[in-house]
C-alpha cells in the first residue's frame, strides 16, 4: 500500500498535539504530503429568528479564521510539517 497524503484533522486540544505528532511521523515514514485540517465553526445569521436582526459576523469570521491559521502553522512547526 503506497500512503501519498496524510490528512490530520485536529481541534488544538492538549490531547490532539500527540495525535498530530503521530499522524506526522506516519506520512514521515512513507514520504507522504501533510494537510492539517481545523474546521472552524461560524455563526450563520440564519441561525436567528426571523423578529431578530443577526450581527454582522464578518470580523468575527476573519479573527476566527486568521487565530486557527496561526495555530496550523504553530503545530505544524512543532511537529516538523513543513509548509
């Protein structure tokens, strides 16, 4: 069996940073590509009532998604995952 990619999936919970170690050595092992994967979770105006006017999320959204970015980078430096 030829393993060609490694997706990593992690919540940068303390108990995540081993797994993600593991997951990197494995793809170290087979010459392997890495893609971490961290799903941030919006909150969709649809959400709200119709009586309700949703908040504007749009810079919620992008600190949300530059924070998780910052924290990829960080495991993956900490792990030898080149980017």
């Amino acid at each position: 069996m030829r393993v060609r990619r490694v997706l990593i999936p992690t919540d940068f919970s303390p108990a995540a940073r081993p797994a993600v170690a593991r997951a990197a050595d494995v793809a170290r092992q087979f010459d392997a590509e890495v893609h971490l994967l961290h799903v941030v979770m919006m909150i969709e105006p649809a959400l709200y009532p119709a009586f309700a006017l949703p908040p504007d999320t749009t810079e919620a959204r992008e600190e949300l998604s530059k924070a998780a970015e910052r924290q990829l980078r960080e495991s993956a430096r900490e792990c030898g995952i080149p980017e």
